[in-house]
C-alpha cells in the first residue's frame, strides 16, 4: 500500500503536470522582437539600380584601377577590392550601384557575392544614391557637448536644406544623414561633406559652408573659427593670470 507522503507527493505531481516550475538557479532567457529590414544586406532592382543598367571604368579610372591592381601579386588581386569599389563609386557620383560591384567582380575575376559582401558590410559605400554633396553630420558625445553642440549644427542644416536626416534635396545637391564619431573630437562639432572634415563649427558657419557648395564655390576645409588644424584656441583660455610659486599657498608648517 502506498503511504501517506507518497500519494501526496503523487498528486501534486498530478497535479502540477503540465505547469512551468521554475528550479533554483536557473535564468529564464529572454529575448527582443525580431525587426526586420533589408535596407542594408538585399537587393532590390530599382529603376535608377538594377543590372542592367551598364557600368565600366572610364579612361581614368582605368589607368588608376590598374595601378592598384599592379601593386598586388597576381593571385591575390582580389585584395584590392576595397580601394576598386571606392573608385567605382567616386566615377558614378557617389554611388555603389549593382552594376558597379559586379563589373568590379568581373575586373577581380572574383564572385560578385564577394564583392556585396565587402559592399554591405562598410558604410562607406552608398549602396543607395545620394546628392552631389553628401553631408555627415557627427552627433556623438564629444560632438554634442563640443562648442554649441552637433544638436543646433544638425537643426541648423535641416533648417536650411528643407530636409529631414536621410533625405536628398529637390535639386539633387545635398544628402544629409546622421553618423558616429567620425574622429575629429578635438574640433567638435564637426561635419564631414564628402572628403572634407568642416570642423569648429557654430550653425552660422555650417550655413555658409552649405551656401559655398550650392554656389558651386570650394569652402575651406578644416576649422571654421580661425584656428590652425587642432592647434589650441588662439584666444587664452587657461592660465590667464600668474601662477603662484613654490609654496605660496601652504599652510604655515608646512611653508
């Protein structure tokens, strides 16, 4: 005959069948909702990307694309991918079109998944067109807390564009979108507009910057407030009385 605690062991075994229990020292694993987006890895044929739309070297892009290659072993060509879809890129206005990547695969003698893997994983290439003047606009931490912080540089250019972030301006002319450090900390905030750094800027300086472009003028690059590279300010900011000398300001036993 069963005991007792055995059938009471048994029916809460019953009982409990099919309920979660949790045991003693063990993590529940969660997890965040799966988003989905194939803005960055899949292609999608588009009238302005697709492939049938032609692309080649030009006559100087020729010349230079060999001259990359040369500087490879002949096995290893492939390595020169990178520096190839950059030149690619810089011949079809700033974009890496499908075309590009996979006459850039035939160029290699490599397979085109090759190539698209290189492609998507460095945002450097544009994968999607963008304007003639494509404006990086930095807005991580010393950028926000440099100067007048990126937050007024980022309204004043969308102010001035007409433009949200990641969008193009009517006339084709400027792409602004958001980025990480772009390694200019010193002279923040700063912009990079193509292969340009504009640096030290206050919202008055980065309109005019943008105002030279649509003119077809050539800012000046680097700093905007005067200063050279990332020389210190040429206004004194620190030490701008006498130091004191060697004990001047100790306790009297210690004088």
């Amino acid at each position: 005959m069963m005991s007792a605690l055995m059938r009471n062991t048994v029916g809460a075994i019953v009982r409990g069948a099919g309920a979660r229990v949790p045991r003693a020292g063990v993590r529940a694993l969660t997890s965040t909702a799966a988003v989905r987006s194939d803005a960055l890895f899949v292609h999608r044929d588009t009238p302005d990307n697709n492939a049938e739309i032609k692309f080649s070297f030009n006559e100087a892009s020729m010349a230079k694309a060999e001259e990359i290659v040369a500087r490879y072993p002949p096995q290893y060509k492939k390595a020169a991918v990178i520096p190839l879809l950059d030149l690619a890129q810089r011949q079809n206005n700033n974009f890496t079109s499908l075309s590009a990547m996979n006459y850039v695969a035939e160029f290699l003698e490599m397979p085109p998944m090759r190539v698209y893997e290189v492609a998507t994983f460095y945002t450097m290439f544009n994968r999607t067109p963008v304007g003639k003047y494509f404006v990086q606009l930095c807005t991580t931490t010393p950028c926000m807390l440099g100067g007048c912080g990126s937050d007024k540089i980022v309204k004043a250019v969308l102010d001035h564009l007409k433009i949200g972030l990641g969008e193009t301006t009517s006339d084709g002319l400027f792409t602004v979108i958001e980025v990480e450090c772009l390694g200019a900390c010193s002279n923040a905030p700063m912009v990079q507009i193509n292969d340009d750094y504009y640096e030290d800027l206050t919202p008055e300086t980065i309109v005019d910057v943008l105002s030279a472009l649509a003119r077809g003028e050539k800012p000046k690059a680097g700093p905007q407030n005067g200063r050279l590279t990332s020389a210190p300010h040429p206004t004194e900011r620190t030490l701008t009385a006498t130091p004191y000398g060697p004990g001047e300001h100790c306790v009297p036993e210690f004088a």
